[in-house]
C-alpha cells in the first residue's frame, strides 16, 4: 500500500474519518486494510495509555479465550489471544473429535476482533495455557515475534511448538512448569495446575500427563490473584489447588456440550472449579465465541445467585463481560454484568441544534 492508502489513526487510535467509508477507488486489500480488525486499535490506544491505581488489577477481555493484562509499572501480557478466523478440524488431530467420533467439526467464530496484534505499544509476555490452535494462536505469535522483544510462557509442549513450528527462539521461551512462577516487572505470575482432559489427547495417540500440556496462570496483582484456566474441565484436583493457592478471580471456559462429546465445562462444573478454589469472583469465557458451543450466561448467573444464597457455600460473585470490556478488581466485582459505554456524558443539551439554548 502507499502512503496515502495506509488508513490513518487519531490520538485516540480511532480510523480516520475523513476517509473511511467515503466514495473512492476500492479494492479487496484496501477493505481488509480499513475494516479488519473491527475495531482498529481503540483497545491497543486504550491499554497503552491506560494507568493502574495502587491497590488493583486491571484487564481487558477480547472475547472467545482472550484477555491482556497490566501491571502499575506498565508491563502488559496477554493470556490465550486468538486473532484467527472461524476453523475445521478433523478426527487426525483434534482431541474433541476424536473423543466424540466425530469425523470433522466446524468451528464458526462469533465474536468480533476487537483488538489489533501488530500494534501493541509495549507487550511484556505472551502466556499461552495449552497448545489448541485457538490458544497458541500462530497469528498472535507472529506479530509478537515481529513487532515486541516480549516472552512467550508456555507448557512444555506448546513450548516445544513455538520453538519447532514457529520459529520462536530459546531465549524468549519461559517454559511454565507447574509448581514454579516467573517475575516480570512487578508481576508475579504462578504456574498452578491444569486438568484440561481434551488437550491431553490432543495430537497424541496416547493421552499426555496433564503437566506436559496446560497450566493455570496466577496473576498476584496489587487488587488480588487472577486466575486463568484456559479450557479445563472439571476435576477434583482442583480441591488441592484451591488449597495451595490464594485466588480471588477465575477466569475459565463455559460453554453448551450436544450430546456425545464435553469440550467446555457446563455452568454447574464452572461453579464447582470456582467453589474449590474458593474465588471470590467468577468470569466465564469461551462461551461467546464459537456457534457450536454458544451458552447462554445466564444459567451459570443463576447456579452462583442460588449457592451463594446457602449458608454451606461461600458467598460468590459471577461478573459476565463483553469483547473489549475493561475489568478492574476490586472495583468492578458488584458490576454484574458489564455493559458497553453510551458516552451520556458526553452530551450537552445547551449545545443540541434541535432543542439546545438559542443565542441571543
């Protein structure tokens, strides 16, 4: 593209309007170009300008499996990025289709890109819980490797395929073996225990040890430890886990199962990971991003409403979020659900040309 053709962004990081959308010559590269992702770099703009108060933790989540965080230093890290497209898979390798018979499944995305991989300011790390191609993304890996001097932390066999497969050298592996941490900046990250069944068949002919494929990251932020789980099912180890482990928010998959194969956990399951590890605060995601799979929040809303009402379970808050949504603990924990900004406080009716104050 030229100069003149390379869509231009304003301090914001919103496209420039004086182009977009104006009659002019048009190609397919141009509208990938201006369109896609669809919301430019708003969310890029917004985390890099964004600053954390003392005493919290600040994320974003992307929808499907993805979030950043960033620490008060201003160390951002991203956890399970998806930047792909819809996906086929087949019984040759995917561990949902091999557990269910299936011969190929199609997995149709729903949720919109809402923020752009290439242009991040500043990207610290790039963690990753498991090796499915929706969480070790390789669109995301690229544009990291090409544009950051950031890390890649990975089970060690994602480890293995970012460093075969990708291209990623050695020195900016950190390979997240359960039981150990790393410290970037003024963030601590925990590698805890994953039980995640289907990675473990996934690509291997004989089911792999949980350790070698998927791990739980703990962020230790100044607002509380956030949990990631990626696309674990239920499992009573998580008994222990909440035991060995401070956590206050988890984040893990939630999705519909049809009948004859679980690859997401169901509302119920969701609530008895989060009762084990005893969060304080409970955040679905996966549920909203592939057709397949797609459920309804509401459900897991009602179970964590109804158990937190028995005196034998500890009182518990589900915050469900939207793509782009910004989430700060503790601040948003009683927010519910998060709604999109209608910016009302931008309008000024003194100013409206149809009903505003008339000059004198």
């Amino acid at each position: 593209m030229s100069e003149e053709q390379v869509v231009k962004y304003d301090e914001r990081g919103v496209a420039d309007g004086g182009t977009i959308g104006l009659p002019r010559e048009m190609t397919r590269e141009k509208w990938l170009q201006e369109v896609f992702p669809e919301w430019g770099q708003f969310l890029n703009h917004e985390i890099a300008n964004f600053e954390v108060q003392p005493g919290t933790g600040a994320m974003w989540y992307f929808g499907g499996p993805s979030f950043a965080l960033k620490s008060q230093a201003g160390a951002v890290f991203t956890v399970d990025l998806y930047a792909g497209p819809s996906m086929f898979t087949d019984e040759s390798y995917c561990g949902v289709c091999r557990t269910s018979g299936a011969a190929k499944l199609w997995w149709m995305r729903l949720n919109p890109h809402v923020i752009d991989p290439w242009r991040f300011e500043r990207l610290d790390a790039v963690l990753i819980t498991h090796h499915h191609q929706d969480h070790l993304d390789f669109y995301t890996v690229s544009a990291a490797l090409q544009t950051t001097d950031c890390k890649f932390i990975a089970p060690p066999e994602s480890a293995r395929r970012l460093r075969e497969h990708m291209g990623v050298p050695d020195s900016r592996i950190i390979v997240a073996y359960v039981g150990e941490s790393v410290q970037i900046e003024d963030m601590k990250i925990d590698f805890a225990p994953n039980f995640d069944v289907i990675a473990s068949r996934t690509g291997f002919d004989e089911p792999a040890s949980f350790e070698e494929v998927a791990v739980s990251f703990i962020f230790n932020t100044e607002g509380g430890n956030i949990a990631f789980l990626g696309d674990t099912l239920y499992h009573n180890g998580y008994r222990m886990v909440g035991e060995k482990f401070d956590i206050d928010v988890v984040c893990m998959n939630m999705g519909n199962n049809a009948p004859g194969y679980t690859d997401k956990m169901s509302p119920w399951d969701f609530w008895r990971i989060a009762e084990a590890l005893n969060a304080e605060v409970v955040i679905p995601d996966h549920h909203d991003n592939w057709g397949n799979c797609y459920e309804d929040p509401s459900y897991l809303e009602y179970i964590v409403r109804r158990k937190s009402a028995e005196p034998r379970h500890p009182e518990m808050k589900s915050v469900v979020l939207l793509p782009g949504a910004r989430y700060i603990h503790p601040d948003d924990k009683n927010i519910g659900r998060y709604f999109y900004p209608d910016w009302r406080e931008r309008m000024d009716w003194t100013k409206s040309v149809e009903y505003g104050l008339k000059e004198e």
